[in-house]
C-alpha cells in the first residue's frame, strides 16, 4: 500500500548529504538530550521549598525546538505533561513576543488559561537556547505553584468555582527575568498575590535555577558537538518515534472505534450527569481522535481548555497504547489528529471554571483505551480507579501559627489485563512518578495525624483476572481546619472488560466525634478536633467472568486478606469451610449458577455504555 | 602475640572464584592467590590460597572479606521467612509504597513483589507522635499474643517498623526485646536501628530488607569466623561494608544490608588508589568475574556512594537506606552460558555455570558452552597456564560442546564454523558489557571518552581493550594481577563508621560552638566503639555538617574544620551550592540540619609499586606463540604470547598479542598498542573504531 505521509515534525530532507555525524556521537547526544533534563528534575527536587514538589513531585522540565515541539522531557514529568503544556507556553510566547523579542538570559512565565488551559497554579518558566546567535530551542520548566491566589487556599482546589478568575491570577507571558535581570515588579506581584510568600518564592527560585542550569548544560553540549550535529540528533528522535508509531498503526485494524462513560457531576449542578462519548480512527498509519460528540462546558470547575483538556487526554492515551516504553517527544504524536469543536468541557472557552483541569482526564484517556481495546486487544486493561481524587486540608496550623495548605490525591487499583491481575495501587494515569508525601513528613507540617494507610479488602473488581484494589486512609483531626474533596467515578465505577466486573468506587466520609457520618463526593466541610477522615480510593476493573478464576488464585486472595471469604463465594462462586479451606463441591454448585445466570443476562455492568 | 601476627588477608568470594590478597607487613611484599569457590567450605579456598602465598592463618593479624551473598539474596530472592511488625493501620505499608508509578506510560507497570508477604505483615497497638511523645503505649500483651501465629508460620526474622520511630524509638527497642526474648532464635531487627531519617516507607523497606539477608548471614558470618578459628585464626574478622570501609564481624551480624555490594567495593577502591597513584581524574572501573560483569565511576580518586539504593533499579524494586556505591551490573561473565531459544537464535546469559559445574573446559561437569570455553577454543586464553597451571583446560572438550550444542543447530561446520559461533556469543557478550558502561557514563549525563577504562576481575584485561574501541574510549589500564585486584582493593581499606546526629540550628558563630561540642561528644562514642570494635582508640575523623536554605529538604555537605567560623561555612556551603544548582540565596537562612562524622581506623597498606613484579629489565621476548581468532582480523592470526611478569617497564608492543599471568589473560588487538607503566601496569592504547 502506498500512502501520502503527513508528517506532523518535518524530517531533515537533506537526503543528497549522507549523515554527517558519527553514531557514537549521535548516541551520545541523544541520551544527553534527556540526560539534562533528568539531572535538571533531581535539582529541582532538591532545591524546591513545598513538600508538592520535593516529595511529591508536581513538576516537568523539557527541551522544546524553537517552535515549541518536545525534544525531551524529564522521565518524572507527569503525563498530563506530555500534553506540550511546555511547549503550548513557547507557542504563547512567541506569538505575543516574537522570537526576536526573547532576549539571551530571559526567563518568561506563563500560566494563561486561554492557551494552557490547565488550572493557573501550573506555570511555565522557558528559557531561549541560543548558541553562536542560532536559537536551538528553549529550556522549559513546569512547577505546580502552592498557591497564586483565588478563592480558597491552594487556588486550584475548589470543587465549585464558576469562573477562572476565582481561581488565581493569570500571568499571560511576563518576563520574570530580562537578559540576565531580576524583574523585581513581577516577583513583588507574585510574592504579594500567594498566600504563602516563603513556600512560593522558594519554589521560583528552585523552578528558574533549574531553567538556567539546563540551559547552560544545553548550551555546552551543543558547542562541543556543533549545532549541526544536535539538529540531527533531534531529527532522528522524532523520526525514529514517529515511526514505530506509525508501524504500529498500520499493524491495527483499521477502523472506526466508540466508547462512553459518564462523570457524576460538575461540583455545581450535582444531579446533572456529564457523559464521555469518544470517537477514534486509526486509518493510514494515523490515529484520529474525535470528541465531537463530547459534553459542552460545564458551570463547575470541571472544564479544560483545548490544550490542558482535549490534546491532553488525546496524547496521553495514544503514547500508553502506542509508544509506551520510549521517552516522550514531539515525534509520538506526529500520527495523532485531535478532533475537537470549540466549547465541549475539554475545549471550554474564555473565563470557564478551570480549577480541577485535569481531574477529568483520566476518565477520557481510560475512555479512549477502552474504545481502543478492539484494535489491540492484548493491550487492553480494564479501568483503573479513574481519579484524582483531589483531598485538600487547610487552616491555621497551631505549630507554626501560620496558615497551612495540603493538597493530596488518590492512590487507587488499576485494571486487569488478558495476561494478570490488577497492579497497583498507583495515582491516576495522569500521573508518573508522584509519590505520596511521607506520614511522618505530614504529621510534622500539619495538625492532623494518619491513624490508617491500608488496602480496601473487595475492592478490586472481580474477574477471571482481579482489578487491583484500592487505599483507605483515615485521618484523626487535631486541630479545626477545613477540607475540600474533589471525587468522582461513583456513578460509573472503574468497568471491568471481556465480563470482569467494575472495580468499587472511591469516597469519603466524615466521621464526626459525636459519631455522625456524613459521606461526600464533592464540597468543602469544617472539621473540628475529633473528627476524623476516612479518604477510600477506588480498586481497578477485571478482566473475565470471575467465576473463571482460578480456584487457587481465590484462596490465595482470602488468605492474604485481598477477598473477604464472603465475596469469594458471592462474586468468585468459590466456597470456603468457617477454617478456610476449600469447598470443592459448594464451589462447583455456585458456580453453576453463576454461568447460568450470566447466560440469561442477570449480571450486567453499572455504567452503561 | 598479635604483635607477632604479621599476615593482612583480603579475601573476596564471588560466585566462580574466592580471590586472596596477603600483605607481609615484615617485609612490605603483597602475594595474591585465586581458587575456585569453594561453597560446602569457604574457609577451605581460602587455606588453599594462603598455602599457595607460602603461608597460614596463624600469621594473620586481620583477615577482611566482601562477598556476594547479601545481593545475591534478593536478587535470587532467597532470604529468611520475614514477619513485619507496624504501628496498627499501618500493616500493607510494603505494598502501598508511595503510590507512584517511575515508569509512566507502561499500562502493565507494577513493582517486584515486596518481601513480605501480607499474611506475615502484622499490626500491634502503639503510637509515638511526630514529637517524639508517646501517644499510646506499646501493647505488650497483642505483642506476645503474636508469638504462636509466628512459630505456627515457620518466620525466620522479624522486621519491626514503628510510625516516627525515627523520633523516639523506644517502642522499637521494647518490641525487640521482647519478641527476641520470647524468639531467641529469629533475627529480630528494627528501623530505628538502621536509619534516624524520617520516610516511614523507606526505613519500614530497609528494615524488612535487613531481616530478609540478616538470618542467612548470622549463620554465614559466624560460620565463617568459626572455620577461621578451628584453622588457628586468631586475628580479627572484618567484612567489607558498601559504603568503601570494613566493619567488625558482630556490627555486620546486626546490620548485613550494610554489605549489599561488599564485592564490588573493593575494585573500586583498588581502582581510587591506582588513579591517584596514576594520577588520572577519570576512570571506569570495570570487572568482569565468572559471573557477572560490573562497571562504576571512579572521579578524582572517589566513587560515588548513594545514599538510598534501590535493589532492583528505581524503577521497579524497592530502597534501602545506607551508602552504597553507585554500580551497574549486567549478567555477563566467564561462566555465562550460550543457548540457542526456541527460535533458534543464539542467546547468552544470564544463567551462569557459576564454579560448581564451571564452564565444560574445567573438566569438573560442566555441559553447557560458556564465554571461558568461547575463549579458549578461539585461542584468547591457553589451556595450560590457567590458574598457575593447577586447572589444565580441556580444549577439545568445549569445542566439541560448542560444534554439537550450537553450531551444528546453527547451521555451521567444521573449524571455522566453531569460531564463528564462538566469536558470536563473545560478541553478545560484548554487546551486554558495553550497555552497562553506557549506562554508567552516557546515562548519567558523561562523555564515556572522557574516561579511561580500568579493566580487572578475570575476564576484564581479555574484554577491555574490545570494550573501549567500542565505546570509543582511548584508554585502557591493567593493574597488575587483575584477576584478584578486588581482593588488594579491600586490603587498602580502612575501617569505617559513620556516625550521624540531628541537629537543627540557624548557622551562626554561637550554634557551630554547640555543634563542635556535639561533634566531639560523637567522637568520643565513636573511639569506644573503635576499641571494642577494633581495639584501637586512634582514629581520624571525617566531619561533616549538613546544611540548607531554612524550608528545603535536600542538605548540602560542607566539610567541617577545626576551628570553623559562620562566615567560612557559609562560604562551603554557597561554593556546593553553586556548583550544584548554579546559584546561591543570600537572603535566605543557611541552617544545619546534621552532623556527620566518619571514623576511620587506619590501616597498614601495601605500597602500589611493589605490587608489580615488573623490573627495569626484563625477558621482551615472546614466550611462545598461538593461534588467535581476532574479531578485529575476522580471522585466525598467528599471535606472540608473552609472560607479564617478565616484561620490563617502559615495554612497549603492537598488537596483535597475549599477555599471560596467574590470575589473567589480557588480550591486545591488532590494532592497539601497549605500554608498561611505571606501577607495573599495562596501557593499552585504543585504535579509534
């Protein structure tokens, strides 16, 4: 078959010269490209001042091409990263300054929702690359900043905002560093509009060190290799990904591919429902993915811009199923085409709510997948537990006397797959390495204490391969102070596939010290001294009937703990005697009902689509 | 009658061969011996070594050793039945790690298994607040309520990790004491032993991890020490110790996670003194033993120690809280096997012969072609003067093997076929080796060709001028004996503990006095633990004070003098800064957060330059000659020989050639050329590719 190729990142055509550089060399640079950036990551890490960028590492840092394409991003950068939200700040950038305007030495900062489209506490600082006048590209680093203002502590972490400007200020392209000069009217704009100056500032210092010293380590290797060398470097990049992209496209069944799911709400108009329908093509070696038929804007902060939302969840979905196992660049997303109208919750336009930009996007990525899973069937899992799951706790600490702020999320099960169970638990697929900020390290900043981190026995979503299952922590509140959650997926719980059933959905519940309960999804409360928190993520989907399970394997889960002896006989349709040992034939009983029942369509999943 | 002693004995056990180094401190003369490892009886390898050096363990004064069994243990993941005891709430700490995932994008990504299993993780009733207060009271009586349901469970070590423990660890201790009473038997360890940093993930691992090896090497260590004894052994046992020094056998009994690359160590150090002898900044060091080959960065005379090592990677395993070296290490050595799969495709590794059978050339069982019977059938090493001659090879033997097993199946005949298939699987080697030195260099942001490759173990000298034109690095430098070069490494180092206190104070003239007096209370602790560890009492010390901008969490070490002011440790402290992370904060608050000291026994050391039998004159001739399959030829070509120890300094040689000695054969290219240094040592010059 002879196709046209649309090639996204242009390839050097230079096809008369043969390649000029050795392959050593061309090896060596190419691992320096990412190199840098990783050295630049562990900087950051070890400057920064919040435990949300030293422990649990909320940041990116990458190398775009004067253009803005990623050559390279740092192996931490979380996924909802990859959505060129580095390079998406460059594009700004040069469209308002022109690159002649972005001057050797400058650091420009960027968090503007009309480009970004993710929520403002994320903000770019970049830096030109410039070597014997040539621009080379810019060094780019993203910090979740702690809090740059808006209605609650934190910025981002309201659940029921109504427009972006309560949610912090924006910084649409500002020089926060002139060739070289510390701006000082855009530090004291900053350090005046955060609530928390100390923690903030730090971070900035941490966030431009690292862009300076990745755009010096940049600089020396291209003057030690030449310009000309680096350049091939990176064509080679992008097109050795683009390519194994492009093979693995035309390997799939060509086609036309849906799947839906629903969010339960906005946060706002709580019984109005927010359905995900997807549309994906793979035809010609290319990946269309169309959200055309997404839900329009919401009045909550559940809404993304066109680049943090729609290209986003897009990229991300194509480089699990695509090209998992190679450092992310531009070239993965060469054979990737987003179809998206203005207005939909993934494309909101100007001044919608924005603040929990990315809580959505690991409902759509999984969403894409599961649309997908015809195409490559043994790459198909389940769904993990498919949130955020955004839990934030502020107010005066006694400690210190100060205000204090801490944003956690959810680690929860993820899916099953044809060849094992669930793994987990893990944060969402929007995020990578984003460990959990140590008990110990929280107990010490804030006034509460973690009494219990543990898994969620029947969590993971029965089948013939078992989801992974889900955390619950509780926490004993000492001292008044208030929480807002952000939770979702109850409505249409983690699905199983190929007859696994879902995984259980997360929650939260107040347990007050009078003993009342109150369980939420979303909203702020108040919390006094006794009270206590029980934060539930939720466990992954399974794959195949459960009832298939291995008989072993289900003892093997009541022994650990994993199934309680009760599921196994209910879900499983494996029985156990009161001492734990195996019934053979109650269990051969059961399960002839089981496929008895499933046969006349009794069993059938919670979320309909 | 110590004084009498005059033997120091390094001796290093790895999984084919037990390398021996003895230095006579009467005469200043070094003797290295190699035998196969013995695994029924340790202590009988050595024997055999120091009967070869005209000696015994009556002489000795000390005798140190490193080993691979601590890594080994996880890796084969062959350690003790481990019960976990938590803070209740806490119990699936193991499994829940951090929650995150280092690899992004793989949807099947999922950790090795923890190393215990959940129904061995158990919860008892205590809390100990981030103050250090106690909140609730250890529960006694749930604690010995779990004794029946431990022995009922066949656990062979307990692992006890208390929520802010690093606080106030007295909840730990009384737990020890009273399941180690109530379990003599069981090795009982807890986190606050091994770590005072906060991180309950990371010391609840380091501590499971250490209960995990700490059964095994109990019995290893005492065993061992005992052998020694019943042999008129009356010096002192060390153990190499991950973090470059020695420490005592019992320290090494309570805290065996401290020796999880207790091998390797020793040629990085040997590879230290021989930079700064040679004066050069940059050095790969490379070993390649029966089993596996190793690589790490030696840098202006130092190696890198990490403070938290992942067994297993970042990426997928789990940490350990102590200073390691920072080492890769890939499954490729003398004894590893070639296959072919079910594809047919030729395969090596990683499964080794190991020395029990050992490769099919040794004649001790061995069915399965190795690298060694690779090497042999293509001429690189002679089957007369391994090992001294004392293990004639079997040529024909391996190329029989390597025609029927291989070859044959391969579709290749006759001679030249055999060499084909036996350069193949050198070259799958090759390909192995020059990804992990990849991995240490390019990988962590070096230009390999900025180093020199330092080649030793017993295949090292034979791969390293072959590696080097590879990776395009123009330097190769071969110690002498290179095949026991990990055991001198250990025989030049000292004893170490590092000591460590928290201390957290706003830097100023008046705080640095207090801190002084901290430092001097440590150091008088760490001479008692110097006399009844090592029975001496003069020490030097390394002193160290962790600083940082008030609200970071990561320090930066700045070396501590006598007489310190503000001003001056502030100055260490902006230049590490600086030159990290390419800029200072004056406005900021500079404070300590701890002090280090490290302690250091000295030790009496061989001198480099009498380690080479190397004179100013010497025999230039060749010995003999072979011939030799060169990858570089594509052919057989006729190749001098010639005895290293015959070869006079300032020697110099084209390739192609074979330089033979006790413990190794060092194989010199068509293309390359070589030097004898002043030290005795070979350098090879690299073609460029």
């Amino acid at each position: 078959m002879n196709v046209t190729q649309h090639n996204l990142c242009p390839r050097e055509r230079s096809s008369s010269s043969p390649a000029a550089t050795d392959p050593i060399t061309l090896e060596i640079i190419k691992a320096q490209l990412v190199a840098i950036p990783n050295q630049i990551e562990r900087n950051i890490e070890r400057t920064a001042f919040s435990p949300l960028v030293y422990e649990y590492k909320d940041f990116a840092v990458g190398l775009v091409d004067p253009a803005g394409r990623l050559v390279a991003q740092s192996r931490g950068s979380l996924p909802i990263f990859v959505a060129n939200a580095l390079g998406t700040a460059v594009r700004e950038g040069l469209s308002i300054l022109g690159a002649e305007n972005i001057h050797d030495g400058d650091v420009v900062i960027s968090n503007s929702a009309a480009w970004m489209g993710q929520h403002l506490n994320n903000v770019i600082a970049y830096s030109p690359i410039r070597v014997e006048g040539g621009l080379i590209g810019f060094f780019a680093v993203l910090v979740h900043w702690v809090d740059i203002g808006g209605s609650v502590p934190g910025s981002c972490l309201s659940s029921s905002t109504v427009d972006v400007w309560q949610e912090g200020i924006q910084l649409p392209t500002l020089k926060l560093i002139e060739r070289g000069m510390r701006r000082s009217e855009i530090f004291r704009l900053i350090e005046t509009n955060t609530r928390f100056p100390h923690l903030l500032m730090g971070d900035i210092e941490a966030q431009l060190g690292g862009c300076e010293a990745g755009r010096t380590m940049m600089e020396a290797i291209i003057a030690r290799y030449g310009v000309a060398a680096v350049r091939e470097a990176i064509s080679i990049i992008w097109r050795d990904s683009e390519a194994s992209v492009e093979t693995v496209l035309r390997r799939a069944p060509q086609g036309r591919y849906h799947a839906s799911s629903i969010l339960d709400n906005d946060g706002v108009r709580l019984d109005v429902q927010v359905p995900v329908d997807v549309d994906v093509e793979i035809r010609d070696g290319r990946l269309t993915v169309d959200f055309s038929r997404l839900s329009r804007q919401v009045v909550g902060p559940f809404n993304a811009g066109r680049n943090g939302g729609a290209i986003a969840a897009a990229r991300i979905a194509c480089k699990y199923l695509l090209a998992p196992s190679t450092p992310v660049n531009e070239g993965d997303f060469a054979r990737l085409h987003v179809e998206v109208p203005e207005g939909t919750f993934l494309s909101a336009g100007r001044g919608a709510a924005i603040a929990q930009s990315g809580s959505m996007v690991p409902t759509v990525v999984d969403t894409i997948m599961l649309a997908l899973g015809d195409a490559f069937p043994d790459r198909a899992a389940a769904a993990h537990h498919g949130i955020y799951g955004v839990h934030s706790f502020y107010g005066h600490n006694p400690r210190s006397g100060e205000l204090f702020q801490h944003l956690d999320t959810v680690s929860g099960g993820w899916g099953a797959t044809a060849a094992a169970d669930g793994p987990g638990p893990f944060r969402s697929n929007g995020h990578g390495d984003v460990p959990d900020v140590p008990v110990e390290m929280q107990e010490v900043f804030y006034p509460y204490r973690l009494i219990a981190k543990r898994l969620r026995p029947d969590s993971g979503g029965p089948g013939r391969n078992r989801g992974g299952l889900g955390v619950e922590k509780v926490y004993a509140i000492a001292h008044p102070c208030k929480m807002i959650v952000a939770f979702d997926r109850t409505l249409c719980p983690p699905w199983g596939i190929a007859g696994g059933e879902s995984g259980q959905p997360a929650g939260v519940e107040i347990v007050r010290a009078n003993g009342e309960r109150e369980a939420l999804t979303k909203g702020e409360r108040s919390l006094g001294v006794g009270d206590s928190v029980h934060v539930m993520s939720g466990g992954g989907g399974g794959y195949g009937p459960a009832y298939e399970r291995k008989p072993d394997a289900v003892v093997n889960d009541v022994r650990l703990g994993y199934v309680s002896a009760e599921a196994a006989a209910e879900r499983y349709g494996v029985v156990l005697d009161a001492g734990g040992a195996f019934n053979s034939s109650a269990t051969e009983k059961r399960r002839a009902e089981m496929r008895a029942a499933r046969r006349i369509g009794i069993a059938h999943e919670a979320c309909d689509f | 009658m110590q004084r009498k002693s005059r033997y120091l004995i390094a001796v290093d056990t790895g999984g084919t061969f037990t390398d021996l180094a003895v230095y006579d401190a009467r005469t200043s003369k070094t003797f290295f011996g190699k035998t196969l490892t013995n695994y029924e009886d340790l202590v009988a390898g050595v024997i055999e070594c120091l009967r070869d050096a005209g000696t015994d363990l009556s002489g000795a004064r000390l005798l140190k050793h490193g080993t691979t069994h601590v890594i080994n243990g996880f890796i084969q993941r062959t350690g003790a039945r481990v019960a976990l005891v938590t803070t209740v709430g806490f119990r699936d700490i193991l499994e829940i790690a951090r929650g995150s995932r280092p690899v992004p994008f793989d949807l099947g990504y999922r950790r090795a298994p923890p190393l215990v299993t959940r129904d061995l993780c158990f919860e008892v009733g205590e809390r100990i607040t981030c103050d250090g207060d106690v909140e609730r009271p250890l529960d006694v009586t749930a604690l010995e309520r779990l004794i029946p349901e431990l022995r009922r469970c066949g656990v062979e070590s307990i692992a006890i990790s208390f929520v802010n423990s690093y606080r106030n660890s007295t909840h730990e201790r009384k737990a020890k004491e009273i399941l180690q009473r109530l379990l003599p038997n069981l090795f009982v360890t807890t986190g606050s032993e091994l770590s005072m940093e906060w991180g309950e993930y990371e010391r609840t691992s380091t501590v499971a991890a250490n209960a995990y090896v700490g059964h095994r090497m109990r019995s290893y260590i005492r065993d061992f020490e005992k052998k020694l004894r019943e042999r008129d052994f009356s010096g002192s046992l060390y153990m190499m110790a991950s973090n470059g020094g020695v420490m005592s056998g019992s320290q090494a009994i309570a805290h065996p996670v401290a020796l999880l690359e207790s091998g390797p160590v020793g040629g990085c150090i040997g590879t230290g003194a021989y930079a700064s002898a040679l004066k050069l900044d940059r050095l790969i060091a490379f070993d390649m033993g029966g089993t596996t080959a190793k690589c790490a960065l030696v840098e202006h005379g130092r190696f890198d120690v990490q403070t938290t090592y992942y067994v297993g990677g970042y990426e997928h395993g789990f940490p350990i809280r102590a200073p390691v070296l920072d080492i890769v290490e890939v499954g490729a050595g003398g004894g590893s096997i070639g296959w072919l799969d079910s594809q047919g495709r030729l395969k090596l590794g990683p499964r080794s012969a190991g020395s029990e059978p050992g490769p099919i050339c040794f004649g001790r069982g061995g069915t399965e072609p190795t690298i060694t019977d690779a090497s042999l059938v293509l001429g690189r090493i002679g089957s007369e003067n391994f090992l001294n001659g004392r293990l004639a090879l079997n040529r024909e033997r391996a190329a029989h093997a390597i025609e029927q097993q291989l070859a044959a199946p391969l579709g290749y005949s006759g001679s030249a076929g055999v060499d084909q298939v036996a350069h193949g699987l050198l070259e799958l080697a090759v390909v192995a080796m020059t990804a992990a030195i990849k991995e240490i260099t390019i990988q962590r942001g070096r230009d390999v060709r900025d180093f020199a490759l330092c080649a030793f173990g017993g295949g090292g000298p034979m791969f390293g001028a072959q590696l080097a034109r590879e990776l395009g690095i123009p330097t190769v430098i071969v110690p002498p004996n290179p095949g026991a070069f990990s055991s001198l490494g250990m025989l030049v180092a000292n004893a170490r503990r590092d000591f460590m206190r928290i201390f957290i104070q706003a830097l100023s003239d008046e705080s640095l006095t207090r801190a002084m007096g901290v430092v001097a209370e440590i150091e008088e602790e760490a001479r008692e633990a110097a006399r009844s560890e090592f029975d001496v009492s003069v020490l030097t010390f390394e002193r160290e004070v962790e600083l940082r901008y008030r609200g970071q969490k990561h320090t930066v070490r700045v070396r501590l003098p006598e007489n310190p002011t503000a001003a001056s440790m502030l100055a260490g402290f902006e230049a590490g800064y600086r030159s990290r992370y390419g800029r200072v904060h004056p406005e900021l608050v500079a404070e300590m957060i701890a002090l280090r000291v490290g302690a250091l026994v000295p030790m009496p050391q061989p001198d480099l330059s009498q380690l080479s039998e190397s004179k100013a004159y010497g025999e230039t001739r060749p010995t003999r000659r072979r011939s030799v399959y060169f990858a570089e030829a594509g052919k057989r070509v006729d190749t001098p020989i010639f005895d290293r120890s015959a070869l006079p300094v300032g020697f110099e040689l084209n390739g192609p050639a074979i330089i033979e000695e006790y413990s190794a054969t060092t194989v010199l290219g068509p293309p390359d050329r070589l030097l004898v240094g002043t030290l005795g040592e070979l350098r090879i010059t690299c073609a460029r590719p």
